[in-house]
C-alpha cells in the first residue's frame, strides 16, 4: 500500500474482543431452561459473526416464527446479563492499543453489533485511550458491507478513509474496508471457519494471531516526543 496509516478502526466480536465464550454460555442457559442439549463451542463460535438470530437458529432448528422469536429474546436477555462474564480483549492486542495511545493515533470500533449491546459490553472495560468513533448497527438505517458507518467513523476520527486501516474477521469487514476506500486488514484467528479462511484473502494485510496487529501497529507507528 502506498497510503500511510493514520487511524485504525476495529471490528468487535471476533476481532477486537473475543465475546464467543460469553455467547455459548448464554446459549446454555437458554437450552438448560428447556432441558435440551445446547450446541457445542465450535459450532457457536463459528456462528457468532452471523448475529443473535443465527445464534438461536443453531440452537432451535426446527422452531416456527413465534417460538423462535421467544428464544431468541430469552437468548439475548442471557447475553446482557452476562456480556462481560468472560469476554476480554483479545491476548496480544492490549500492546499494540497501548502504543496507539502512546502516539496518539486515533482508532475506533465499527461493528454490526446493536448499540444498546455495544454500549453495555464496553462500560465494562478502560482503554489505553478512548475511541474517537463507536459505529454500531443500528447507528445508520444501513450496515456493513455498506461503507456509510465506515465513512462515518473516519469522519469523526478526523482521517481521510484512504489512510484508515480496518480489521475485521468476516468477509463483509473487508468488503465494507474496500467499498469505503480503507486499507483492509483480515483478523484469520477470528470466528471464521477455517474452510471459509480464503474469503478473507482480497484484504490488503492478514494477520494470524492478535499480536500480528500489535507487531504491525509498532511498525506503523513511532513514538512522538
């Protein structure tokens, strides 16, 4: 790439926060309240990109429209009452947040995420420094892959969109990243199933594990005195 990087923005689950133990322990709950056996980790993991809906599907295959619309409020509730009970920051990445506000380099959240379960999630936790922009899906009437809410977080990161860098772990991440005009970078230790993996592959970076970010930050940028 021949653009600098001035601003990093982040996808949420599956690649800023790891929240798929969080989910599956809601989805636990759910299924031992009817006494049914839940879905098992990976298969929840490998699901949760897909959104709450996808979630209760997996759990409930064969409910009709009104039952499924029950568990799946009952699932939701399970997720708020335990949003933070085991989600964190993905290992690696809290170096390469520290040095983002070492050089005060601006970095953001986009996620399809609701605001209302962006917001609780992220009262539990304190950054190296603060996000400029938190985009979630209902933020604008449209989501990714849209590139409105990505155009609309380089606007208040103050950062032209061809000098941001997006990660994300999904392949609408990057095709959110593209259609903005963002460097893309693909999250491959995210919730993707690894026989999709090569969806990821028109990013401009990839990155294997959450210190491949950090690492990649550090290079980025230097420290200003």
């Amino acid at each position: 790439m021949t653009n600098s990087i001035e601003c990093v923005l982040f996808d949420l689950d599956g690649t800023l926060f790891d929240t798929s133990y969080d989910f599956c322990y809601a989805l636990n709950l759910t299924c031992a309240e009817l006494g049914i056996q839940p879905p098992g980790y990976t298969e929840v993991r490998n699901t949760v990109s897909q959104g709450g809906a996808a979630l209760t599907r997996l759990a409930f295959p064969q409910a009709d429209d009104a039952e499924f619309e029950i568990r799946r409020k009952q699932f939701l509730k399970h997720y708020e009452d335990n949003i933070a009970l085991h989600t964190q920051v993905f290992p690696g990445l809290q170096p390469g947040l520290v040095h983002l506000a070492e050089n005060n380099i601006p970095w953001g959240i986009v996620t399809n995420k609701p605001q209302g379960l962006t917001t609780h999630l992220l009262k539990h936790f304190q950054f190296p420094s603060e996000p400029k922009t938190i985009i979630c899906g209902d933020t604008l009437p449209i989501r990714k892959p849209n590139p409105e809410p990505m155009w609309l977080a380089a606007k208040q990161c103050g950062i032209a969109p061809e000098k941001c860098l997006y990660l994300g772990d999904h392949p609408r991440d990057i095709e959110a990243g593209l259609n903005a005009n963002m460097q893309t970078g693909a999250a491959l230790f995210g919730y993707l199933p690894e026989d999709k993996i090569d969806n990821l592959a028109q990013a401009h970076y990839i990155f294997r594990t959450p210190y491949d970010i950090t690492k990649f930050i550090k290079t980025q940028f230097n420290k200003r005195n």
